[in-house]
C-alpha cells in the first residue's frame, strides 16, 4: 500500500485527511479522530535500519496503536515490527511495503477503534 492509497482509506473509511503538524518534518503526518483529535495513525519516512534491518534505505512507516498480545504475535511477520518512536507496549510499526493492504487496513481499522473517546451519554 501507498501513502497515497492509505490516505484514500482513512478519507473514505473514517472520513479524514492526514494532518501535517511539524514544520519541520513535512513528509510525515498523523491520522486523528475528528472529535477526539486523538491519533490513531502517525505515518513517517524512516530508514529501515531504525526497523532493524541492515539497509539504510528510505521507507514509509505507519505506526499504529495495538493492543499488546496482537503485537507480540505479529512483531517480524509480514511488515509488522517493534514500534518506531511510539510507546512499544501499545504501539506498532507497519512497513508499508512489506504489510499487505489487509493488514495495513486491518490494523488501521482496530488502531481507530482504541483510540476512540468515551462516548458522552
């Protein structure tokens, strides 16, 4: 999956664009709920060997919020890995060129769903 193809999903699916909050980072952006402005997605250019991977070459990143025993069941299979610059408990790093786009969507979907707020009765 492409940025561009993650950033159809996340407008057609949850209705949002990525948001670019640092002026000095341009390439890398945050997908957030609309009411919450929680993150359910930071999406970044890394060099795989911040994934731990010998290459120093660039590649598109998605971190996504899991839950723990998911992330040590999917942590080096299939695009999935410790995550890179977020809390690794609770966090994952999606490589998109490796994660397939049901995996990437899949974990995007359930990333949305733990990041929601309370529902306000």
């Amino acid at each position: 999956m492409t940025r561009e193809e993650l950033f159809a999903y996340a407008k057609a699916t949850y209705g949002v664009e990525p948001d670019y909050p640092w002026m000095d980072l341009p390439e890398a952006c945050v997908l957030r709920h609309k009411d919450s402005r929680k993150w359910f997605g930071l999406v970044m250019i890394i060099s795989e060997r911040n994934l731990g991977k010998s290459e120093d070459r660039p590649i598109v990143a998605l971190d996504v919020k899991a839950d723990p025993a998911f992330i040590s069941m999917s942590v080096g299979k299939g695009g999935f890995y410790r995550a890179y610059h977020m809390n690794k408990e609770h966090w994952v790093t999606l490589h998109l060129g490796e994660a397939s786009d049901d995996a990437v969507k899949m974990a995007l979907d359930e990333s949305f769903v733990l990041t929601e707020g309370k529902k306000k009765k």
